[in-house]
C-alpha cells in the first residue's frame, strides 16, 4: 500500500511542477469531471478490476516465541556464601522437590550452625533457671519482680532458639558445615552456571547456580500490533504453527493481554500458555500464532485499489464498459492485501486495482494536492 501510495505521490508531484497535468498521449481517455471515460474499449485492456466484497474472515498471524513457565520455574541461588564441593546434577537432569543440586563448604552456614547450638544452649540455661525461680517463687523467697524477669528471659531463649532452628532446617546443611543446594521443586535442570571450586557470595549480582522448570507447560509470548488488539482476548485458543513441525499445529491458550503499548515498537505484550506433555517443543523456540477471525459485515477491496490525492482516499468506480468515476472513501484496518472501506462503495460494484494510477494523470492536479501519502 505504502509503494502504490508513494508512486501516485511521485506522478502527482510531477505534474504539479508545471501547474498543468501530463498532456495525454491517448486521445480515447476523455476527462469529464469525476469521470472517466474510454472511447476505444478494445485498448482497455491495462484495467483490471475487482469486486467489492464483504470481509470473509481470516487467519491472523503473530509471531513470538515459546519461553519457560514462570508459574513452575525456579531460579536457584544458594542462601549463604561459600565454595562449590560437589555437583549433583547435569543440564537435563530430571529432578524431584527436595533433590540435592550441589553441595557447597560454607563458613556461612558454619556460622548459622554455631548460632542454632548457642541459641539452644541459652534456652537449656533459661528452663534450668525459669524452674529454680518457681520453685522459689512459690515459697514467697523470690519477689514478683525478678519471677516476671526470669519468665521474660526464658521466652527470648525459646524465641532465639526457634529462628535459629528454622534457618537451619532451611539451609538444609549438615553437622560437618557444608551446605546442600536442593531443588524447591519437581522438573528439569534447564541451565547451570557453576563448576566444581567455584567461590559464590549471596550479595554477588550474577546468573542463578541452577533453573529448574517443569517443561510440559510452556508460555507463549507475542507482541501484537495496536490494529490486532480487538481480536486477543483471554482464554481464547490459539494454534500455533513452528517451522520444525511443518504439518502440525499445537494448541495454545491466550493468558494474558498486555496494558501496555511499548512506545518505541507500537506492540503490546501477549502471553499464551501451551501444554508441552511430549516435549517436542522447546523453550525459546520461535513460533507463528494462528488466530482465525469470523466473517463480518466490512467491506473489502484490494489494497491496490486505493490511491491518495492530498488528504483524501478515492478508488475508480466501474459505471459501465468504458466508464469509470473517481469515488472519494474512507479507508480502515489494511491486512494481507485488502483494505477496509468504511464508506464510498457499495458490495458488488468493481473497482479499478490496475491502471488506476495511469488514469489518474488526465485529471486536473493542483500542487497542493500533491504532497506526500500520511500513513
């Protein structure tokens, strides 16, 4: 549309330089008004025309890529520093919620186990005490005062010792200090981004040691174009078509559309979700999604048919063999070849979609009208 729009723009400018259009070299064209009128129809033969039809639907096509699921993905960094002892697992490992990925030496975790034993410590100290002071409480020897202390001291103890004992259990470490990297659920190693000695901080900005997902559910992720936002909505199904698998569709489901037009590429974020049972798909994977759109009541030309003068839209018009008239529309949503007309034509009348521009030379032209296509 943009290339005919702008070789109409280039002849229209042409002959706006002299003020006076392109004396026509073909004496059987006559000009009479809007219209359009060929004396020798045997010499017609470079029109070609089209109908003007109802929309009969279509197949939207969007392209993206298939990326992990967030909802069953998990990016693993070790709570405490230390340095790497054992690797338990390779890329493509299936794993189990709970399994051993590596195992680190850990003055961190050495530090927190210190902690745990001198908090329980402190907690025996406190019982032994909290029961001297009621047995002497209850023989009217203590005043309340100090009974009240030694109960608020031995609460701090049980306090302290239970953080203590709950960081421990999620360290998950053993009593000689090293520190168990365990996977918090069921899936696959997808990627792992450490060797054998290497030394790792929990403050340290970088890649996380281990990502583990559940690959039989994947997310598709498509940006869309502002002129496609009326036909994705959530929960409606998609299909998806990947060029490794040429004769197939997968099934997918729209999740999520997008709030937000990215300013730089005028798209919007679409998130679908695919079931990946057998696993043929993979993530990062690129892939054309397929959205069927019903028939509506819009009527249709090719997008040739349309050429622009100034501001306005016109088509050539069929009235009859030989004589054709310059019809002013509005023009909507342009896509695979056609083009909306939203006002100007009515469905069943033919429309110039080859020498259209040609025509167009032997019509009066003012330099104002010659200015370049807006798209």
């Amino acid at each position: 549309m943009k290339r005919h729009l702008t070789c109409l723009t280039l002849i229209l400018a042409l002959a706006g330089c002299n003020g006076e259009p392109e004396k026509a070299k073909e004496d059987f064209i006559k000009v009479d008004g809007e219209h359009v009128i060929l004396s020798e129809l045997d010499k017609a033969d470079f029109i070609k025309l089209a109908s003007v039809e109802k929309d009969q639907g279509y197949t939207l096509h969007l392209h993206g890529r298939l990326i992990w699921n967030e909802d069953r993905t998990v990016r693993i960094v070790p709570q405490v520093g230390g340095r790497v002892q054992k690797i338990e697992v390779e890329i493509g490992t299936s794993v189990k919620a709970g399994q051993p990925l590596a195992v680190l030496a850990s003055a961190d975790f050495g530090q927190a186990q210190a902690d745990a034993r001198k908090a329980q410590a402190d907690l025996t100290l406190a019982r032994q005490a909290l029961e001297r002071q009621r047995e002497l409480h209850a023989a009217g020897v203590v005043a309340e005062k100090d009974w009240q202390q030694t109960q608020a001291d031995a609460s701090r103890a049980q306090a302290e010792a239970d953080r203590a004992s709950r960081r421990m259990t999620s360290l998950g470490g053993a009593s000689d200090g090293s520190y168990t990297l365990r996977s918090p659920l069921s899936g696959v190693v997808v990627e792992r981004n450490l060797n054998p000695g290497l030394e790792f901080r929990p403050d340290q900005a970088g890649d996380p040691l281990f990502v583990v997902t559940d690959p039989s559910s994947l997310w598709i992720q498509i940006d869309a174009g502002e002129a496609d936002l009326a036909a994705l909505k959530a929960g409606e199904q998609i299909r998806l078509h990947v060029k490794q698998y040429p004769e197939e569709h997968f099934v997918g489901v729209i999740r999520h559309v997008g709030d937000f037009v990215d300013p730089s590429s005028r798209t919007i974020r679409v998130r679908g979700e695919v079931t990946n049972t057998d696993r043929r798909l993979k993530g990062g994977m690129f892939i054309t999604a397929l959205i069927d759109l019903p028939p509506t009541q819009a009527l249709q030309v090719p997008s040739a048919a349309v050429f622009l003068v100034g501001d306005q839209r016109y088509v050539f018009v069929e009235e009859g063999p030989g004589r054709y008239i310059r019809r002013a529309v509005q023009a909507g949503r342009e896509r695979d070849g056609l083009i909306q007309i939203l006002s100007g034509v009515k469905e069943g009348e033919k429309v110039i979609i080859e020498g259209n521009l040609h025509l167009l030379q032997f019509f009066k032209v003012t330099p104002t009208q010659a200015k370049p296509a807006a798209q």
